[in-house]
C-alpha cells in the first residue's frame, strides 16, 4: 500500500511540474493574458512627460528596430492610451497601448508585438482624423494583436462606429486652450503625464494663466476632468479658487509616480483613481 501512494505521489509532482512550462508558454503566446493579471493589480506605473516617449525607437522583445513613435491615442474620458501611432519606414502603423511598456534604458519603447505583427497592422492615414477616433477602426487594430477591446461593453458604440468621447492624439493636446463651463478662459494644456505601463494618462498638466494671472502656476489635473469643447479646445468646470488652491506641480513627474501622491490630487477635484493607493510603482 506505501508503494502505491508513493509512486502516485511521484505521478502527481512529475504532473505539476509538466504543467507548469505549459503555463508559462500559454501566457508567451497570448500576451494579454499576463497584461490582464499585471492590471488586475490596478498599480501605478512610473510617469513620464508624453514627449518624452515621441521620437523613441520601438523595440520587439527580441530587439528588432520597428520604428519610431509619432504620437499616441488618447481617450481623455476613460484616461486610457488606445494606441501609439510608429513610423514604419514612412507608414504609420498602430499598436495597442497593453502591448507596450517604457525601455529600461529609458530610451526606448518595447513590445511584446511581433515584427511581422506590427508590419501587416491596419495603416492609418495622418490626416483622417475621424478614422483615429473611430472605435470600430480601434477595435479592428486589437483584435489583429489579439487583444480584448477595453471598450467591447459597449456594443451600441461599436456597432454604430462611434467615436469615443473625448479622444486626442497626443502631440495636439501642448497648447491646447482650456474654457470654463461659462466659456471664460481658464488657461492652456502645456504636457500630458503618461503611465504607460498600464496604458493610461495619468494627468494633463494645466497652466491656468488666463484666471489666475500667474505664469508659472502649473497643477496635474485628471484627464477625465476635461471635455470636449467646440473647435480644439476643453472644457472644464474647475474655477478660479480650485485651481488657486490646488496643489503644484513642479516638473517632478517623479513624485506624481507615489501611488499616495497621486491619489491625493485625484481626490482634490473629486476623481476616482484607478490604482491602488497603497502599491508603489513597478516595473512590467
């Protein structure tokens, strides 16, 4: 009898570990299944300027050269990176913001996306905007990498081609006037804080000059307290003493980076953040 349950529990651990490179290769062959486990965590990535990222090398996993970043999609409404648009050899071709991630040189952008997968990926053409905006076009680009629609909840929208409600390529966000629900000048947009780890705008940096009649007063503001105003320009229903009282932001994107920090200005101007406030940044 203890020969048997000995050789059954040898079975059973030759079993487990057989299993286990399985596992790991599943999640190698289908990325978004260890991106989804990374954001089930909801934690805070390191933050950097957007222009930071534009004009980057992006980089396959194997470090294969693609090409590099000439913006990205944003939906200010979700505070979610769609995509970012690379230059291949003078096509601009799209990869979903969950197959991306900063560089450890900080230099480059890498992905988890194939050479050949970013090279056959439906091309965008620069001057369409409404194709940019179209969440049927988005979903189209996910699903040629294999990714879930973030969006895909909202089957109306996506039957109905319609553009998401507040989306903006990233390099037309500096310098982009900010109105008051009165349609009173507030200021303008001078950068966007990226987290580009978990996809998302982390905050649009405002300089509220035009109210408060200083220069140098700049506060990190949550994307989603920004509409979409007529012509090219938001809206927003902060006014004078919210943004007077708000706290500063000093060009240390850094700071921002502390999950507390960061929480706490969500907080200020009554915004849910979507991470965890007590995790730290990590790395992919």
């Amino acid at each position: 009898m203890k020969k048997i349950v000995s050789t059954l529990g040898i079975s059973l651990v030759t079993m487990t570990f057989a299993f286990v490179p399985c596992s790991q290769a599943q999640r190698a062959l289908h990325p978004n299944a260890t991106a989804a486990a990374a954001g089930g965590q909801n934690q805070l990535g390191p933050l950097a300027p957007a222009r930071q990222y534009v004009g980057q090398q992006v980089k396959t996993s194997r470090g294969e050269n693609l090409g590099k970043v000439e913006d990205f999609v944003v939906d200010l409404e979700s505070g979610r990176i769609l995509y970012a648009v690379v230059n291949v050899s003078g096509s601009y071709r799209p990869i979903p913001a969950e197959l991306l991630a900063p560089g450890s040189d900080h230099k480059t952008v890498t992905t988890q996306a194939t050479k050949q997968q970013v090279e056959s990926s439906p091309a965008l053409t620069k001057e369409d905007l409404a194709q940019w905006s179209s969440s049927s076009f988005a979903g189209g680009v996910y699903r040629h990498f294999n990714q879930s629609p973030w969006w895909q909840g909202d089957a109306a929208a996506a039957q109905a081609n319609k553009p998401f409600g507040n989306i903006h390529r990233i390099t037309t966000l500096a310098n982009l006037p900010v109105q008051g629900s009165s349609n009173e000048k507030i200021g303008k947009i001078q950068n966007a804080l990226l987290d580009l780890k978990s996809g998302r705008v982390a905050f649009l940096i405002l300089n509220p000059s035009d109210i408060l009649g200083q220069g140098n007063h700049l506060v990190a503001v949550p994307p989603n307290a920004f509409t979409k105003g007529t012509g090219n320009a938001l809206v927003t229903g902060l006014d004078k003493n919210t943004l007077n009282s708000a706290p500063k932001y000093n060009n240390n994107f850094a700071e921002l980076s502390q999950p507390a920090k960061a929480g706490a200005i969500y907080s200020y101007y009554g915004k849910q953040p979507w991470f965890n406030q007590g995790l730290s940044p990590t790395g992919r």
